[in-house]
C-alpha cells in the first residue's frame, strides 16, 4: 500500500485529527511490543523518536505524504555528503522502512 493512500483512507472523525506521533505511540504499544522480539521494537522506538518523529511527529495522520519522507531521506542524504554525520544507505533505508511499515499499519486499521 502507498504512502499516498493514508489520506484517503484515514477517514474522519478521530483518526483524522490523529498525529504522526499520536498513532506512533499506539503502533509501539499495540504492534511492535505484541509482533516483534524485544530488540527489534527497541530498535523501532529509536528510529521514531531520533528520526520520524521529529520530521513529522506533528503532522496529523490523513496529511501525511510521500514528500514528508523524501524531505527526511533528503536531509539525511544532505548530513552525508555535509559529512555532519554519517547515515550509511543502509540506515537510512531501514528509517523509512519502518516509516512504510507504520503507515501500512495506520491504513490496515481505518
């Protein structure tokens, strides 16, 4: 499922005024700490509090888009080539990795 579709299938009412950040602490609670070993949702935990939530933490759920994550890979690609700080490809793949998983979760659950 695309990035795109969030907006329309997030409907209205609560989960429209629901954050980024909002839906990230229920998708900890309700999914990564039931789905996934203890090493991996701690490893999700980081990557949205250092990196998703501060991009877009405030970004309520049916306004999210793809430009919001090509602005984080692009900031992240910019820090490289700056060589402020080193985000392998790797990494970077894996953030917005679990951005994708996240927003497949919001679409499953309306």
């Amino acid at each position: 499922m695309k990035l795109d579709q969030v907006r329309h299938l997030v409907g209205a009412g609560e989960q429209s005024s629901c954050t980024f950040a909002d839906f990230a602490t229920r998708w900890m609670r309700e999914y990564c700490q039931i789905e996934k070993a203890e090493s991996q949702w701690s490893e999700d935990r980081s990557v949205i509090l250092g990196h998703l939530n501060p991009a877009f933490g405030l970004v309520k759920l049916n306004e999210l888009s793809r430009v919001h994550l090509l602005n984080l890979k692009n900031h992240m690609c910019t820090k490289i080539l700056e060589g402020n700080r080193t985000y392998k490809p790797k990494t970077v793949n894996n953030i917005l990795g679990t951005a994708k998983v996240m927003m497949t979760t919001a679409v499953q659950w309306d």
